[in-house]
C-alpha cells in the first residue's frame, strides 16, 4: 500500500503556515479516479473518496477534519471556524486564523492560490480557474484577510500550463476589456483562438494589489498524468487538494 504523495512546493511559508498539494499517487479510487482523488462530486465511490481522505487527514496530521467547500468558480470567500459546518460552504476561497480548522480547494485544471500573512496570523487558499479571477477571487481573498497586501506572500500552485489552455474571445475578452494589459497573457493559435496564460493573469492581479512576494505557478497540470489530475486531458478524473492551516 503507497503512502499519499504531495507536492514539493518549492516555497518556503511564513512561519507558523502549513501549506499542502496532494498528488494523484497513493489512494485507493480505481480508473479514472486512480489513485488519490479527494473530489466526492466526480462519480467516485464515496468509499473510496472517505478512504482517502482518512489518508490525508492520518498521513498530515491534521488537527481538524479539512472545511470542505462546494465550489462554484465564484468569488464567495469562506472563513473556516470550529467545528468544521456539517455541510460543505458554497464558496471559492477559504480563509484559517486559528489552529483548530484546515481550508482545503480541490483542483483539477484550475490553479490555487495560498496567500499566507507573513506575521503567521492568517492563511487562504483561492480556487483560481479563469472564471474565478474574472470574477475577481482573489481581490476578494485579499480583501476579507483584511491584511496589508504588502505583508502578503502568495504561492501559485499547478493548474492547466498556457501550452495547452486553448480558449476564445470570449475568454480573451473578459480580461482584456477592463484590462489591456492583460492581452500579453493569451497567445493566437493556428485554429484562430488563444492559448492563455493562467499563472500571468494571477501574478498581475496580485501585483496589482500590491502582493509582492509570489512564488511557484511553473508546474501544468495536463502535461504531467502521473502526477496531476487534468480535467482538459481526461474529462471525468479525480481532484487534487491544496490545503492551508497553522500549526
């Protein structure tokens, strides 16, 4: 029986922030859910689903059971509070402040963004696929951490890398029409439509709010089936986790 495998973030957290991004080895769900899928909305057996999760929960030494979210590719933003709601908050974005809850966003394309306080005092974790931060995720994390973006370090986890992320005016429109600059972030393709850059559309917005400390954004989800769930290359797979806390 493996053992869960996670992420090498290759970020180093403010002190006192624990941060995690789980890999599809080490579960139990069999094909196409195989291995380590912690979605419990794909089609998974809910067995299998619970087993897995037990997994993370024992292998991380949780210290609670992780505030799951039922995510929309909104802008809500969930604060996480003890005990953990018996049903799972409508939102695309949770926030910890205590050691008694764990945030946790579930991707399969869409990237996450952790954005911790340096003081240790608070962490979130944003589900950011391009209707999230059009819809402006992550100014609304920001905003409900009610911490100076200055004081702010933010790390972009894997998600569809702009190789592969083909996608159309419409698309290309909902970023560029408020803000031109954005256009550098989407590439035309040979088929007339655009290749769009994800972690460059992150790193903008946040440096527009004034969060100067950005880390990671390099990995692609559909360019690595051993490691990463790719709902673009796969259609119906597991969900990865990225998950917050202090300890």
């Amino acid at each position: 029986m493996s053992a869960p495998q996670f992420l090498a973030l290759e970020w180093e957290p403010p002190p006192g922030v624990r941060v995690a991004f789980t890999l599809r080895a080490g579960g139990v769900s069999e094909a196409p859910f195989d291995e380590f899928n912690l979605g419990g909305h794909v089609g998974d057996r809910a067995s299998d689903v619970g087993e897995n999760r037990r997994r993370l929960h024992e292998h991380l030494r949780l210290p609670a059971e992780p505030s799951w979210l039922s995510q929309v590719h909104g802008r809500e933003v969930h604060e996480a509070r003890a005990p953990a709601a018996s049903a799972p908050a409508r939102a695309d974005a949770v926030i910890v402040r205590d050691h008694l809850t764990v945030g946790v966003i579930q991707v399969a394309d869409c990237m996450p963004v952790v954005l911790a306080s340096r003081d240790g005092r608070a962490v979130a974790a944003a589900h950011a696929g391009w209707r999230g931060l059009a819809a402006g995720v992550l100014e609304a994390t920001v905003e409900r951490l009610d911490v100076p973006a200055s004081e702010l370090s933010a790390w972009l986890g894997p998600a569809i890398g702009p190789a592969h992320f083909e996608v159309g005016d419409e698309v290309r429109q909902a970023f560029v029409a408020p803000d031109p600059a954005l256009a550098s972030a989407f590439a035309p393709n040979p088929r007339g439509r655009w290749q769009c850059d994800l972690p460059s559309i992150a790193r903008s917005r946040l440096r527009r709010l004034g969060v100067g400390n950005i880390a990671g954004g390099s990995w692609c989800t559909y360019a690595d089936p051993d490691r990463f769930f790719s709902y673009r290359r796969d259609g119906r797979c597991g969900r990865m986790a990225a998950l917050v806390w202090l300890g």
